[in-house]
C-alpha cells in the first residue's frame, strides 16, 4: 500500500483519526510543528499526512442529518478517556527529548509498564486529548515475531 | 506485516521513527477483534493476554490496538480509560475514508456492521456512520473535493 497525499483512496480505504478541536490553528501547530506532519488541507476540515495516515481536525457541533442524535464537541473531562492516538515509536527517550524540546507537555517521563510489554508516555494536545507515546519491550517484540 | 509510504516501510513493532495507531478502550478484546477482522478485513496480530496487553489488529493503513479500561496508572496519574460513557458525546473518533461508499456500505452491513443511517452527501462530501460494538461511531466518507 503506497500512501497518497491527500486521504482519497482510488481503491479499498484509508482509516484516519478525527478529532473535534477548539482552535484549527493551534492544533495544527501542534500536529505539524512538533509531530513533524505534513500539511494537506489548512481548516474546515483540515488534513495533515502524519506517517502512515492522517489527522483529520474539525470544530465541534451538530447533530447532522447523518448522525442525528450526536453532538462533536472537544473533550469535556480530561480525567475519562475512551479512545485516543496511539504512537508506537522505535525509541522513546528521542522521542520525548524531541517532542518535548519543541514544547509538547507530557503527563510524565516514560515509565515501564508492569505488563512488561512496553514504556510509555503520555501528551496532552491543545484540546488535552491524551496521545500515548510506547515503545515495546524486547519481550513483546520476540512476541510478535514469533506469532508473525 | 508492513505498510509502505513513499520509501518508508512502517511495522509493528515498528523499527524507527514511529507507527500511527488508533487505541480504544473496550468491554471484551475478542469481540471487538473479531468485529474489525470480519467487517473491515482487518488482520489480528495479537487478542492481549490476561496481564493487561492490549489486542493489536492491523486495519488498511494502520493498526487498532484495543484493551479493556482501567486506571489511573503511574504514566497518568489523573487519567482513567472507559467504554464510552455516552455514546452521543464524542470528540475524537475512527474515520475511514474510502473509493465507493455505496460499496462499502452494502458489503460492511451484509457483514453485520450497524450504520446509523444510509450514506448521504454533506459538505462535498457522501458520509455515514457505523456503531461498532462499544458504541463508538465511526465515520465512512467518501470525499469529492479533494483530489
């Protein structure tokens, strides 16, 4: 699968991650500027090509007539969380060094987790949606290549 | 398993830089697996383990990793991970853009998948929505002002 720029599949589909934000602009800094994305499409909804799929940011509101009893609306209690982004990275520690030099807050430094499958940290966005940051434990690597 | 991007092979465990995933938090790993493998054609790589690891199944582009919820942990302290509480109330969410959504609405619902309604054109766009189990929506779109 070769990615395109824009999330336009010509075959199958692409999964995207959306996310209801306050402030185009400001998230876009944070997904561009400090995430290393790439711009695609500036607001309403906006676009940015982010490795190997895309951040899709919008404002919130409805309901529209295609889902007419839901409301999009940014996060209205940081302390619960159902979903959210999930970045696997090869090594953590560069990682938090990076994102963090160019001003992304972390929750906390990466600590291992008792699940002995990986080390973990967590963003907030401008929104304060959580962004998890993990890198797996040799352990969970030899798993998945032994079930690969 | 591997998805390719220009000169870029992207893996899980992914081997440098990093892998975009989507996570949700979910009342049952293997019926949430078993929904994203039969409706989407998604590729199950992993159902977790009773120690806590999450369930990683790769969908087109990119992976879902799935697991019950919990918390707070240690890595956020002020954070605790849930089904979604109301599922009218939503700020982030799964979005699948596809080439015919004609299409893929008729195959994914003859695969038991449930769309709130049937497709309908918005914004330069044709959109509907799928509940998967948890009641987590999940956008289908296909756009027609982006080339």
């Amino acid at each position: 699968m070769n990615l395109p720029n824009a999330p336009t599949a010509h075959e199958g589909f692409f999964a995207c991650h959306f996310f209801t934000v306050r402030d185009q602009e400001k998230s876009r800094d944070f997904y561009v500027r400090i995430l290393g994305g790439k711009l695609v499409k500036p607001e309403n909804p906006c676009y940015i090509k982010l490795e190997n799929s895309w951040i899709i940011l919008n404002c919130g509101g409805g309901p529209t007539p295609d889902k007419p009893e839901v409301v999009l609306e940014t996060p209205p209690d940081l302390s619960r969380v159902s979903s959210f982004l999930n970045l696997r990275v090869a090594d953590i520690q560069a990682c938090y060094k990076e994102w963090r030099a160019k001003g992304a807050f972390f929750i906390t430094e990466p600590l291992p987790n008792p699940d002995g499958w990986e080390w973990r940290c967590y963003m907030r966005d401008p929104d304060g949606y959580i962004i998890e940051v993990g890198q797996y434990t040799q352990l969970a690597i030899d798993w998945f290549n032994s079930h690969s | 398993m591997s998805v390719q991007v220009e000169q870029k092979s992207y893996e899980m465990p992914p081997r440098d830089g990093f892998t975009f995933t989507h996570f949700i938090t979910v009342a049952d790993i293997d019926r949430s697996a078993d929904f994203y493998e039969k409706v989407f054609g998604g590729r199950i790589l992993s159902r977790g383990d009773s120690k806590g690891a999450s369930g990683h199944i790769q969908i087109a582009n990119t992976w879902l990793i799935v697991n019950v919820g919990g918390g707070p942990t240690p890595d956020k302290p002020s954070v605790t991970l849930s089904v979604p509480a109301d599922p009218d109330q939503v700020s982030s969410f799964l979005n699948i853009r596809v080439a015919d959504i004609q299409a893929c609405y008729k195959l994914w619902k003859s695969r038991g998948a449930e769309f709130i309604t049937e497709p309908k054109e918005k914004y330069g766009e044709i959109r509907c929505y799928i509940r998967d189990p948890d009641g987590y929506i999940i956008e289908v779109g296909q756009s027609t002002d982006l080339t």
